[in-house]
C-alpha cells in the first residue's frame, strides 16, 4: 500500500513529499537529518516519527510513519493564521512562517491535520522549510538521508508518477486478481 | 462639531472597524478550522487540569514571556494587568455611580492601574530601545506606542479635569493625578482650552487603539489563550500524528 500526503489543487508550482510506509523502518534517520541541516532554526522537531503496533505476535500490524509539513496545496494552517504569518511561497508552492509575524496563537496547529507546526521555544511556530537553504533541484536533508527511500520530495507532478509507479508494483508483487481499475 | 458628538462618532467607528476585522481575521480563521473533517473531536479538551495548567500559564503568568525575556515579562505582565484592572474599575465605576463613598476608593485602583500600565509600556519602550536589533520586528511598536498615547493623554487630561472640578469627590482618591492636579495649580494656563484637546487626543487615540486591535499583533489577546487552550498539551500533536498513522495500519 502507497501512503502519499500529497494534495494540490491551485494553480501554482507545488513541491511536496511522498511517504511509503512499506519502505520506512522507523530508524528515525530523517529526524536527526532534519535537526541536523536546520541547526539553531529549529528549536523542536519538524519532522517526526511515529511508530504504531497493534495485535500481538504472530498476529501484529505495524506501521511507522514520517510527518513533517506536507506543504498543502489548500493548506488549512494559512487559512487559520490570524497574522498571516504562514504562506505559499510562488515559485514552490512551499509553505513557511514569517516569524515576525507570528504571535504563537498555535491556531495553525490547530487547523493542521498533520499536526506540523510546533511551538518554539521563542514562542513562534516552527514547521518543516523544505530545507529552504538548499536548492530546490537537490534532495532535501530527511530524504537525503533515509536509508529506504521511503521519503521523496519534488514538485507534484514527479510525485504523481511515483504514486502510479508503486501502486502498479504492489499490484504485481501482490498477484492478486480482479482488482485492477475493477475490469472483474 | 461638539466634543460628544466627534466622540460618539469616532467610537461608533472604532467599534464598527473592530468587529469587522475581528469577523475577517479570528471569526472566520476559527470557521475555518471548524470545517476540517474532525477537528471538532481534535479540539474536545479531554483533561481538565491541562487547561487550567494552560490558563495559568498562559493567559493569567504568561511565562512564555518569561522565557524570552524576563524584563519584557514584566512589562507585558504590567500592561495586561494595568489594562484589565482599569477596564474593571471603570465597569465599577459606571454602576457605583450612586454609592459617593465607594467612588474615591474605587478611584484609587484606576489610578493606580494606569501608572502600572505606564510603567509596564516604559518597561516595554526601554527593552525596545535596547534590542531593537533583535526586537523590530518582533514587537509591535506602533501598538505599544499607541497604548502610551491612550494613557499618558488620559491620565492628563483626568489631572485638567480634576484641577477644573476640584469639588468633586473623586480627586481625595487620585493618587498620581492629584499630584499632577496640585503642581498644574500653580500655572496659570488655559487649562479649560487644554483639558478639551487633551481628551480629543486621549479620545481619538483610543478609538485608533481599538480600531487596530484586529488588525495587530494585539489579537493575541483573544487568539493566544483560545488557541493554546485548544492544542493544550504537548499530547495534542501525537494524538493527531497517531491518528494518521493509525489509519494506516
């Protein structure tokens, strides 16, 4: 099964992330990459594991998850600020707090579905900058680093095929019938 | 125009403006948030004693503050007590108008609070003056010079009043204004003519002050307590992650 967090439905370019729950091991690589590269920027974690299991062995189900800012498309966390501190940035479609402006009223962390924006220890939100430093052709710090590929980022279009891709491997590896596009 | 009438007209204003940008900048950010799928059931407050943990903290201490700059805690604690205490006071003051006794004590406390707010917007001016490198665009300025204005004029043009109607009562409870009032008596300025424009600054700037209080940083107010009361702990953001996560399972 392919997990994606990927939502746009404006006009403008849009980076994001594509996460595979099958790849991720929950090593938690990502986490450290994402504190490393932003340094003194960030004061909590943007990026987060989440690890769940359920059931018992033999019978246990498992999922590890990475979340950071998915950087919407309709991002719920901008339509929420009451500064409009947060923004899509034009050219990317990323979405990034001006720190000036934000007055840590934390309703962005209460609009996001992600639970991405963080509360820091300056007393402003923090969330993911796509590793605003970096160019945007290159891999970000957590994609980077991740040991299975399970993170991606680029702009949507490059994430779509990747989604179709996977979807069309796992029906492969599955060999299951009759559930191709419902022909049977 | 007479000075009641460009009163009533200015308020009338002020208020009008301040409950649109109240509707365009907290009212329909909350709708907003609202109409996401679940966020009803995210924003249940599950534990009492976060809350009021939350409260404490936040809207009563404010230790936030604390933690980036204790002088500026200080300050802001100054202005919001300040501010509070004299809108209670003049609450008080607007229903005791028949109790003659209570209206001097009463009087007291509104003068005090007005100095403890203008200590506090001082407290806030000097720490700006001294990090306004790293401070510029982290405090809103021009509502803290805003709010000195609303004061400074007020308690002047209180001091005017009080040197023209020294019958009154009220003067035996002011403290800082009373003081005023005694050393402005041994001018002879047109004090009548001073005391009117005095209150059309006092009056003007206070209708600005409400006007721009959606439209600033002083929305925080309203926003920061509602908000942090909602995402109270710091259980909030792994109950959200899991909830992802666990319909992934």
């Amino acid at each position: 099964m392919v997990f994606s967090l990927i939502s746009a439905e404006v006009e403008m370019p849009q980076h994001g992330f594509y996460f595979d729950k099958q790849r991720c091991v929950g090593c938690r690589a990502c986490e450290v990459a994402c504190q490393v590269w932003n340094g003194s920027n960030q004061t909590v974690k943007w990026r987060g594991v989440t690890s769940i299991l359920r059931g018992k062995y033999p019978a246990l189900a498992s999922v590890n998850v990475s979340l950071a800012c998915m950087h919407c498309g309709d991002a719920a966390c901008v339509k929420a600020c009451p500064r409009q501190a947060l923004a899509k940035e034009e050219e990317s479609g990323i979405v990034v707090v001006t720190r000036e402006k934000c007055m840590g009223c934390m309703l962005c962390l209460w609009a996001c579905p992600f639970g991405a924006p963080q509360l820091g220890t300056k007393g402003k939100m923090e969330k993911c900058n796509f590793c605003e430093e970096r160019p945007l052709g290159i891999k970000r710090a957590c994609e980077e680093i991740c040991p299975t590929q399970a993170i991606v980022s680029g702009p949507i279009e490059e994430l779509g095929k990747i989604v179709k891709k996977s979807i069309a491997e796992g029906l492969l590896d599955l060999e299951r019938e009759g559930i191709i596009l419902g022909h049977e | 125009m007479n000075t009641i009438t460009y009163l009533r007209i200015i308020i009338a204003v002020a208020i009008v403006i301040f409950v649109a940008g109240i509707y365009k900048n907290l009212i329909k950010k909350i709708s907003s948030i609202l109409k996401i799928q679940n966020s009803l059931q995210d924003t249940k407050i599950r534990d009492t004693a976060p809350l009021f943990q939350t409260i404490l903290r936040e809207a009563i201490f404010q230790l936030r503050i604390k933690d980036r700059s204790p002088i500026l805690w200080i300050g802001h604690l100054m202005i919001f007590g300040g501010f509070v205490t004299f809108f209670i006071i003049e609450f008080l003051l607007g229903i005791t108008k028949n109790f003659y006794c209570l209206r001097p004590i009463l009087k007291v406390g509104l003068d005090l609070s007005g100095g403890i707010m203008l200590v506090g917007l001082g407290i806030a001016f000097v720490h700006w003056i001294i990090y306004r490198r790293e401070e510029i665009k982290l405090i809103d300025i021009k509502s803290v010079i805003l709010l000195f204005v609303v004061v400074i004029s007020g308690l002047m043009s209180s001091s005017c009043r009080l040197l023209l109607d020294f019958e009154n009562s009220l003067p035996v409870g002011a403290l800082v204004e009373y003081s005023a009032t005694k050393i402005s008596g041994f001018f002879s300025f047109p004090w009548e003519e001073i005391h009117k424009w005095l209150y059309t600054v006092h009056i003007t700037a206070a209708a600005g002050f409400i006007a721009y209080l959606p439209f600033s940083k002083l929305i925080h107010v309203v926003a920061v307590p509602l908000g942090r009361v909602v995402t109270q702990d710091k259980g909030y953001v792994n109950r959200k992650r899991a909830k992802i996560s666990e319909s992934l399972l």
